[in-house]
C-alpha cells in the first residue's frame, strides 16, 4: 500500500475536512492536479471546481466543491485553503438555482460599473459551478 | 409616610426588571463562548492565510498588486463601521459611533470625503439621523456574522480601491481585548501595509477584577484560544518546509490572487471579533444593571419595613391610648 498523505480542507470559517488519503486532485490554476505521497512541493490558486480526496486509490472519493484560495503541497502533507468550500453531498441544486435567480435580479438592479456588481457576480459563478458539478456527479461522469 | 402598597409595587417591579437582566446576563454570558468558538474555528485559516502571504512575498521580487499600492494624497476614505443590531450593552455601541463620527468630521475639515459601510442595525440608524449617505449596510447579522457578509464588503471595497474610487479603507469595530473589556479599534485595511496576524480574544489583562461568571467565561474562552493555537499549528506546517516550490501560474500571480482574501479575512475577523464584544459589553451591562436592582430591593425592602414598623407602632399607640381613655372613665 502506498504511503498516506495529510490532507486539510480549511475554509475561513472553519476546518471542514482533516484526515489521511493516497491520492487527492485539485483544481489548481492551470487545470485539474493530482497528488499523492513524495509528489514535488507545489502551490496553486484554486478555480472553482472539486477536490476529491481518495483514502485508497481504487476506492470512493470524497468530493468537495471548492472556489478561490490556493492548494499547497509540501509531499507529505496537502493544505486546500478555500474561500468557498462545500461538501459536495451538501451541494442542492435547487438552492444553488435560487440564489441565481436572487442574484441575476439583484444584478440586473445595479449599475453595470457599481462595485457591488462584483460581488454579484462572483456569487452567481459559484452556485453555477456547483449546479455543474453536482450534475457531473449524478451523472457519473466522475 | 409613603404608602405601603406603592412601596410594595415598587419592589415587585424593580423584582421582575431583575430577573429580565439577570436572563439577559446569563444569555450573553452563553453566547460569549458561542462567539469565542467561532473565533477558534476561524484561526487557522486566518494563521495559515498570513503565513502563506509572508512566505510568497518573500520571493515576490516586485510585488505589484494594486492592493499594495500606497495614494498620497488620499482623496476620498471607505470606512466601514461595525455595531450591533441590538442595543443593552452599555457604550458598545456609541462608542464606535463617537469614534468613527470623529473620523469623519476630522477628514471633512481636510478635505476628505468618506464612503460609509455600516453593519448593525444601530450604525444604520445613527447615520440615517445624521444623514449621511450609507453606500452598503447589513442588519441581523451582528450576532452571528456571515462569511458572505465580509466576502460582499471587501470585494465592493477593493473594486473600489483598485478603480481609485476610493484610495483607503478603515475599518471600526470593537476589539474584545477579554471578556470583559472592548476597545475601539480603528484598522487601515486598504492599501495592505503589513501582513499580520490579529490575536483576538486574547487575555491581555489580569482577570482578577472580574466576577465569577467572567472567570469561568475567561478560562473557557482561554482554553479555547490555545487549543486553536495548536490545531492552526498543524494546518500550517507544510508552508513551514520552505523546500523549492513550484507556483502556478507565478509567484506573483498567487500573490494577486490572496490579498483579496487576506482583506476578506480581515474583515471577517473583525465582525467576529466585534460579535465576542457584543456579548461581554451586553454582559457586563446587564450584570450591573442585575446589581443595581439588588441594591434597590434591598434599600426599598428597608424602607417598606421601616413604614411598616411605623404604622405597628401608631397602632398600638393608638390601642394603648384608647384603653387608657377606658380605664379613666
């Protein structure tokens, strides 16, 4: 059996995920990454996107959805620190499809350059990354 | 004489309003440890994030964020004022209000215009009546902060900052210096001068001046923080391996990309910071409200028994002199 790398998921509100795992993928700057035990020190910006943390390599994997922030590796040890992180089994299409709703009306209120459109915006890509990786995911695509 | 009946109504109020702020103390008493875990659970993040900062800008040869970028002269100022939704809590809030209104008045006479965020019920109100414009305001948040509450804040200032609409952000908020004590503390959040990491919730003071509640609140809160200190510990140690990292897409670039969420984490950190404070300011003015009741009871209670005793006193008198005029007939 392959050795075991750390892996900690930290968002700032909180540690969301701390545990052991072969192999965990990330969806680094410059497209989707894989680590596992040995691999050279590393460190990205994330993309919105899923980190999934594989405990064996053949096995299930733990699926987080993730958005900005950065991945760090050192070979031993992975640190995921994420702006935005959500279990991926937490992930709910249909409240992910209403806060877009919210969000398109409450841009299509604001000015095109009001700074707070930015905001807006940035929310609106998030829950549309998670509707699409949730689809992914109930399709099996993963 | 006073009426023994009001003088009895009189205690039974001041009795009820005892009980209402003895509850509101042993309430905020509660949500000071509440606060106190949120905290916790934001440390290693903050640890981490700032770590990683001072690692990567170490290696950056020349930084160019525009975040970095220090104006002169200084044109027009973000603040952004945090208070509470509720009020009960002694001079929480008013005296953020008197600092940052002081702000304001200071930077007018020079010139300076100010854009104001406020968040809490209380700083909405207080501008509303001084009609000053508010460019973004929160409510109902105050007690329990929202990670999308910051993340609004600093990307409409920071949009700001890198449009040059405004060229310095200012953040007031009260400090929980312990569980006892808030400082009013006014931080510049844009331009990023330094990187560093802002202990919150920490003792700083001896706690022998505090009550019993806060002790205990005190040490829990305590062991709470040093726990953090230790799991954020762990969290950052791979950027502790200073081998040769490889940065995608560059060293700069991922430096780019954090000092956006530094100034978010910044903000956050403030309003949990502001929310701990909420809570102690709440439960030190309720606890000294729950003691001036005591007191009044005790004095009103003396007051009644005296009367009382005054009114047995002429009776017998009365009595005695009555039986008196009987025997002489």
């Amino acid at each position: 059996m392959a050795q075991l790398m750390t892996c900690d998921i930290v968002t700032p509100e909180g540690l969301l995920f701390s545990g052991e795992a072969e192999y965990i993928s990330a969806p680094a700057a410059e497209g989707g990454i894989g680590f596992m035990y040995q691999c050279a020190p590393f460190m990205s910006t994330l993309k919105n996107g899923a980190v999934r943390v594989k405990k064996t390599m053949n096995g299930d994997a733990h699926t987080f959805a993730v958005g900005g922030g950065y991945v760090e590796v050192d070979g031993r040890k992975v640190v995921v620190l994420a702006s935005h992180a959500i279990d991926m089994e937490k992930v709910d299409i249909a409240i992910s499809q209403e806060r877009i709703e919210l969000n398109e009306q409450r841009l299509a209120e604001l000015a095109e350059d009001d700074s707070r459109a930015v905001f807006v915006r940035q929310e609106i890509d998030w829950h549309r990354s998670l509707i699409e990786l949730k689809q992914d995911e109930n399709k099996g695509v993963v | 004489m006073p009426n023994l009946r009001d003088i009895k109504k009189r205690i039974n109020s001041v009795e009820s309003t005892k009980q209402i702020t003895r509850t509101m103390e042993m309430v905020a008493t509660a949500k000071i440890r509440r606060a106190t875990e949120r905290i916790v659970a934001a440390t290693p993040y903050a640890l981490a994030m700032v770590e990683v900062l001072e690692a990567i800008a170490a290696r950056s040869a020349g930084a160019v964020s525009p975040l970095l970028e220090v104006r002169d002269p200084i044109k027009r100022i973000a603040i952004i004022v945090i208070t509470s939704d509720r009020g009960l809590a002694g001079g929480f809030n008013s005296n953020v209000l008197r600092a940052a209104d002081k702000f304001i008045a200071a930077k007018r006479a020079e010139g300076i215009e100010c854009d104001i965020v406020a968040c809490g019920k209380k700083a909405i109100g207080y501008f509303k009546y001084r009609k000053l414009p508010v460019e973004l305001s929160f409510k109902d948040q105050s007690a329990d902060p929202q990670l999308s509450q910051s993340r609004e804040i600093a990307t409409m200032v920071i949009d700001s900052y890198t449009k040059e609409k405004v060229d310095q952000v200012v953040v007031f908020y009260n400090h929980a210096k312990n569980v006892a004590d808030q400082v009013v503390t006014s931080e510049v959040i844009l331009p990023v001068e330094k990187v560093e990491y802002h202990e919150i919730g920490e003792e700083e003071e001896s706690t022998t001046h505090l009550d019993e509640s806060a002790k205990t609140a005190a040490a829990a809160s305590a062991a709470l923080m040093a726990e953090a200190k230790s799991s954020a510990h762990t969290v950052s140690s791979a950027s502790e391996a200073q081998g040769d990292f490889d940065y995608e897409p560059s060293v700069d670039e991922v430096l780019d990309a954090l000092l956006p969420s530094y100034v978010e984490t910044r903000i956050f950190h403030a309003l949990l910071d502001s929310a701990a404070g909420e809570q102690g300011a709440r439960r030190k003015a309720m606890k000294s409200a729950t003691d001036n009741a005591t007191e009044m009871v005790s004095t009103l209670t003396r007051v009644y028994n005296r009367a009382r005793q005054g009114a047995i006193t002429t009776e017998i008198t009365e009595i005695v002199g009555g039986a008196a005029a009987l025997e002489e007939e």
